[in-house]
C-alpha cells in the first residue's frame, strides 16, 4: 500500500497541489508520495511559526510544562520504534538494524537529555561590578528554521529539534527532499503530544526551490543547517539579505591515525565502522587512514580481508551489514572518484564496482572500496566521496602524520588508536578538527557538544553548548550605587 504524507503547518495536516515520490535505493521502487510546499505553504509556516512566538503560550509556559511536552515527543518516537526504523531504512537504504538500536532509540534519547537538563542550562547568573550588579539570562532565538540531510534524518532532526524547543523556540523544520518519511511521521508524533498550535511546522520541497524563502525571510531569527558545503553557502548568502543566527554543520575529510603500538584488531574493526557504516554516507567519515609503516602491510591485510566479507543486502534484511546508497546519482559520483583515484595512481585493493548479486540489481548499492597508496596530490585526498570508499596511506613519524591529517580544507572529526593515553592527547591537540576520538569512533553524547572548524562550519550541537546556540543572552544592568544617584544620571542635570 503506497503511503502518503502531507505537510504540518500551524498544528495541522495540510494537502498541496503537488506531490513527491519518494523511491526506496534498495528497490529503486517507489514507497511514498510526499506533498510538496508551495510558496504560499511555506510563508504559511514561517507566519505560524512567527505567531506562535510572539504571541503564543511556548516560549511563556514554565519550564515544567516545557519539560513535559518533550518527555512525551520522546516517549512517541519510542512508542513509534518499529515503525519508524522501518521508515527509515526503507527510505535511506541503511541495514534495519541500525535504524532499530542506533538511529531511533538515539532519537528519544535527545529529546530525553533536553528535557531533563533545560532548567539547568538556562540558569541565569548575576555578576557584581562596581556599582551595579550585571544580570545574565537566557532567552530563545524566536523563529527557528531547521534544515535535516538525507543520510540521518530523523537523528538529526531530534539533535536540533529537541534543543530548539527546549530552549522556547519555534520551528520549521525541513527535511530532505530525498528522506522525508520518518521526519513527517514524527510530525504526527508532535501533533499527538500536544503541543501548541504553530510551534513545530514540518514542511517538505526541494531547497533549490524553498530555500531561499526560507532562509531570507527577516520573519525567521536563526537557521540550523546540516549538509554539503555547495547548499551551505548558498544558505550564507540568502541569509545575508537579512542578517541572522546560523549554525552550519557541513562536510568533512576525516582521518584515522593507526599508530605501531595500536590494539591492530581494535583499529581495523573501529576503521572498519568508522567508513562503511551508513554506507560511508556521514560526514565524519574515515576516509582517510594514516598507518604507521612498520604494521601497514599487516593492517592493511586484515582490513581488505574483514572488508571482503561485509555482508551487502536490501535494508529490511537483519542480516546485512551494508545496504545501497542513498540514489543512483551519488552511486555515479562514487564510480567516477574511484576511477579518477586510479588513473592518478592509486591502487584498487578491493571493491570499487557495482555488485553483481541478482538480488542487489534493482538497488543503488556499491562495493565496499580499499584503495591504497592514496597521496595528497589526488582528488579522492581532498574531497568528500560520502560512500564506502576508504583511501589507506602510511606514514614514518609523527610530524608527518600530523601533517597528513591537517592537509585538508575541512577540519571535523578525527581518530586516534594507539595504547599512549599520553600520547593520543598529546596528537589530539595537534590535530585540526572539532571532535578527536580515540580508541573508538563515533562515539556521540547528549552531554557533550559535537562541530567542526574550517570548512565544515561552525556552531556546535548537542550538549550545554549545543543548547545554548538556540538562546540568545541578555544582559540586564541593575544600578546599586548609593542612593541611585549614579553620576552618569547627572551628568548634564543641574
């Protein structure tokens, strides 16, 4: 049975004159038919989303009630797993299991820690100077606009939902046009939890198309964008047209350091995870792995053999650990990187083609890829593939690694695995990028504030930081000199 989706404005489910399809890159098959916003429908959001703020009860409720409306949003999204994990994977392509234990229990999670720490992170501080006592406080942005990519849509859109809303904004939220499906199930989520008319809109529609109507109406206070750095700037320059708060979470080119006293099977498996999870579609991507030489043969041999034995299958099956790609369009993208990468040198250790599977024909799957001696003078070393394709190189001493891993215009995340806790923090440091894990990967806290520099963009989410992005600070100056007679009162008076 095809399903259907409308758009959320203003509390309720709306119809467009136009629709959507939206295609399943296991199948090729179409699964959904989405409404898409219209001009009209889109200025209908941002007015529902501009009145709930100024004149609505959401940013004036208590903290209490605030708390509660997302404890229930929360307690929706796990009321809902089964269904939504389906979604999820049907719509992007990623192995069911990961949809059911990372993707949507992670979700009610967030929703969860904003719930449970708003109070806290909106505490207000008083600071005493001279005369006067200086009174800090927290308010929110206002009108919130919210921009989700097509590789985690409905994780994504509850790290900045959550927060926003935790902090008394208001929201238009947009999810891809290519992954919309959970992200409008979690509208009805919304809807039945209650909250006040306007607060969420959940619109759906090409950004090439909307985007500017959303990102340059002066009605809208802040934008939250996760995506690729070509749509980030051009948010940059609509947003410019009426300045406002931005968060941009862009594109990475991420690196592993494998150092000789490295825990070999820790690291391969970790990197293993680190680039073929989601199919190598995220932007913390390992892409690139830096092996110190006296255990490169040896790791790069494990690596290619556990990289062989990935199991590729359609995304409602329990049994695969890759599915296809999100279309068939970043498929060719992906081919034409690993053909470019070889005529410039480097060399095809496994993968790198389309599967021959009977099963797999209909769907945009690809070859879990190892290529190795990958130098900076190629492409694949500097640009983001966003697919299963690890590029693996060796290095001789530290400052040469560190160099390696620096040689890049984005600077998001980073790996370390070595035995020297010393160490590891000591290259930590050293490394340009705004999350370093080590000994692991992709190791995400509610707690802690994730965001890059360079060219993958600023602001953080997640975490007191994350939060505090979605609130603005107010400074309130009390005067408290001797009988509030400060001298500035009287300077002209007589």
């Amino acid at each position: 049975m095809m399903l259907y989706y409308q758009l959320f404005i203003n509390g309720e489910f709306r119809d467009s004159a136009h629709e959507h399809n939206i295609i399943n890159p296991s199948t090729g098959e179409v699964i959904a038919d989405v409404a898409i916003a219209s001009p009209k429908d889109v200025d209908l959001a941002i007015e529902s989303a501009r009145a709930a703020f100024d004149n609505g009860p959401w940013p004036r409720i208590s903290l209490k009630e605030r708390k509660d409306f997302l404890l229930r949003i929360a307690q929706g999204i796990l009321d809902k797993a089964g269904e939504l994990a389906k979604l999820e994977s049907l719509n992007t392509g990623k192995p069911i299991k990961e949809s059911t234990f990372m993707d949507v229990p992670s979700s009610a999670r967030t929703f969860e820690h904003f719930a449970n720490n708003l109070e806290k992170y909106l505490n207000s501080s008083t600071i005493k100077v001279d005369n006067a006592h200086s009174h800090l406080i927290r308010e929110p942005q206002g009108v919130v606009v919210l921009i989700v990519p097509w590789n985690y849509p409905l994780l994504i859109a509850s790290w900045k939902l959550a927060a926003a809303l935790a902090a008394g904004n208001t929201v238009v939220l947009k999810p891809s046009s290519l992954t919309p499906l959970s992200v409008l199930e979690l509208a009805k989520i919304v809807q039945e939890a209650g909250l006040p008319k306007g607060v969420v809109n959940i619109i759906h529609g090409s950004g090439a198309k909307i985007g500017e109507a959303l990102c340059a109406d002066k009605r809208v206070d802040m934008i939250s964008f996760t995506g690729g750095n070509t749509v980030g700037r051009q948010i940059l320059e609509y947003a410019s047209k009426n300045v406002k708060k931005l968060i941009m979470e862009l594109g990475g080119k991420s690196a592993s350091l494998v150092l000789k006293d490295a825990d070999l099977e820790l690291a391969v498996n970790g990197s293993l995870c680190s680039i073929f999870l989601n199919q190598g579609q995220m932007c913390t991507a390992m892409s690139r792995i830096f092996v110190e030489d006296d255990i490169y043969d040896k790791f790069i041999n494990d690596f290619t053999d556990k990289t062989k034995r990935i199991k590729l299958g359609l995304a409602m099956d329990y049994e695969a650990q890759m599915g296809p790609l999100i279309s068939e369009e970043q498929r060719k993208k992906i081919c034409r990187y690993v053909q470019d990468a070889k005529i410039q040198g480097a060399k095809l250790v496994c993968g790198g083609k389309i599967p021959e599977a009977h099963n797999l024909k209909k769907g945009f799957f690809f070859e879990p890829t190892v290529l190795s001696e990958v130098s900076p003078k190629m492409n694949i070393f500097h640009e983001e593939v966003f697919g299963p394709v690890a590029c693996i190189s060796k290095f001789s001493t530290l400052d040469e690694a560190i160099e390696l891993v620096n040689m890049s215009d984005f600077a998001l995340a980073g790996s370390i695995w070595t035995k020297g806790d010393i160490l590891a923090q000591d290259l930590a440091k050293k490394i340009n990028a705004g999350i370093i894990w080590i000994n692991t990967y992709g190791m995400f806290y509610n707690e802690a504030p994730y965001g890059g520099f360079k060219q993958s963009g600023f602001g953080k989410e997640l975490g007191h930081e994350g939060f505090l992005e979605y609130t603005r600070l107010k400074n309130i100056i009390i005067d408290k000199t001797e009988n509030s007679k400060p001298i500035i009162n009287y300077w002209y008076g007589f």
